[in-house]
C-alpha cells in the first residue's frame, strides 16, 4: 500500500451562513493523482488506493433541539436575522417531522403520538452541506455512501442535484431529482429500528459535478440520548400480514433463481441456427 499522505492544506471553515466562502483548493497543489490528497473545506479528498473515500463537503452543524440545550454561542451572529429565521425554520422542520411519524404511526396500526414518544424529548440537529465545484468527480463523492442515524431525516436540496438513493446494496443507483418546494424525507437506522424493518432506512450517498457547486441542509430527528430503542408493538394483524408478505417474496425468489438454473444452455447449433 502506498506510504499515507500528510494533508498538504487543509484551510479554516468560513462560516459565513448561507453563503459559504470557498476558495479552490487545487490551487494549492500540484496534481500529481499517485500522491496528492485534495482538501476542500476541513474535508479532504484522495485519490490513492487503498484509502477511503473522504467527502467533498464542507459543513456547518448546529444543534437547535432540545431547546434547552441550545448553545447560541455557537450560533453564527451574520448575517443579520440569521438567528430567528434558523430557529423559525428548526421549529416548522420540527413540526412537520412530528405530523410525518404521526403519519407512519398510523400507518403501523399504532397510535399517532407512538414514534415521537418512542423519541422521549426528540433531538434535531441541523447540517448544511456545501459541495463544492469539484474538477475531478469521478475520483470524488460529496458525502460517502450511508444511511442516516436517527429516526427521519428532512432534507432540503438545490436545484443542482446530486442525491442518490440505492435498493440494491449499492449495485445502482437512481437520482434523487430536485423539485422545487419540496423535502427529501428519509428514514435513518432509528426508524428502522422502531418499525421493525417495516420501514426502510434510506441507503444513499451525494455525488459532485465539475459545473455547479450544490447546497444541500438537512435536518435530522433523533431520538434523545435517554431514549431505548426497540421495535414497537404492531398490531397482529399487520404483523402477520408483512410476514406473509416476506414469504411470498422468498418464495418468488427462490421460484426465480430455479428457473434461472434450469435453463439448459444453447448448443452452439442452436445459436447459429
Ligand atoms: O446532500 C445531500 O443530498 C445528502 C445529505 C445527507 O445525506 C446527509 O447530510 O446525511
Ligand atoms: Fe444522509
């Protein structure tokens, strides 16, 4: 493996909300792919084999619940009124995540409130995400592929794209095109968790382009630090009936896989026939 490289630049996050100020960082370096690691932000790049992906981000985290906890010293103080539209954006995020788990509770045959309660005193924070203009994308990922920790996830993206979700283990994937006023919403591991595997936790990743650079906030829902996680009760019913959804699946697949290998292979006749 080649000898680690030392990060040659890494330069200071300019926390200049909502308009982050980058500076190119491959002015810095020379472009020699075997040895350089690209910086960008306080993240870097590389391009060696044999170490990982780093992401082509730079981010700005806040976190802005519980109430309580906030810590305004860590809050930007510009632009002027950055202050009350973060909070008055933490708060309507907050709501509509509580209206979507009421919904996905209801949809487990459980009460509404089971998801948020499930969450005892629901932490958000917020992540705003800058992807740089990135010269190389194909050697680069803005954000590796992953899914979320927590129990929802609410993302607002730009109209750049660059969201990408998998189903397949990350054999393929479909982009997760913008559309304008609206949220991603995703399920994290926590969700998961709590309906039994009933509900997927989104695998995805973020990818760069060498045109535009791309803004993307999320908002992550998760449960308070006290919070037990287990999958919540479903009614009988429903439960049976994913069990039997999930036979009927095996049962397919299996159907599927005997047919592939009863499948003699042609003769050569039969081919140039
Ligand atoms: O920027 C994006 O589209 C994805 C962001 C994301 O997945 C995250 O912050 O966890
Ligand atoms: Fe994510």
């Amino acid at each position: 493996m080649a000898k680690k490289p030392t990060i040659p630049f890494i330069h200071p996050l300019h926390v200049e909300y909502p308009s982050f100020q980058h500076h190119n960082p491959l002015d810095k370096f020379t472009q020699d792919h075997s040895m350089i690691v690209w910086s960008c932000g306080n993240y870097h790049l590389y391009s060696l084999q044999g170490y990982a992906v780093q992401d082509w981000r730079e981010i700005v985290t806040y976190f802005s619940y519980p109430i309580k906890a906030r810590d305004y010293s860590r809050w930007p103080d510009k632009p002027e009124g950055w202050r009350s539209v973060t909070e008055a954006y933490s708060e309507e995020l907050m709501n509509l995540a509580c209206k979507l788990l009421e919904v996905l509770s209801e949809a487990m045959d459980l009460e509404k409130e089971a998801l948020a309660r499930a969450c005892v005193d629901m932490d958000q924070k917020v992540v705003v995400n800058f992807y740089p203009k990135c010269p190389q994308p194909d050697l680069a990922l803005g954000l590796k592929r992953h899914t979320d920790p927590g129990t929802i996830t609410v993302l607002h993206q730009d109209q750049v794209g660059g969201l990408q979700a998998t189903r397949d283990g990350g054999n393929t994937w479909i982009t997760v095109q913008p559309v304008e006023g609206a949220f991603v919403v995703n399920l994290g591991d926590h969700g998961h968790y709590l309906s039994n595997g009933r509900f997927k936790n989104a695998d995805h990743q973020a990818v760069v382009n060498s045109n535009y650079s791309r803004l993307s906030i999320a908002t992550f829902q998760n449960p308070a630090p006290e919070a037990i996680v287990y999958p919540l009760k479903m009614s009988k019913d429903l439960e049976l009936a994913r069990l039997k959804k999930l036979a009927k699946e095996k049962q397919l697949q299996e159907e599927e896989l005997k047919q592939e290998t009863n499948v003699k292979p042609k003769s050569f006749e039969e081919i140039f026939a």
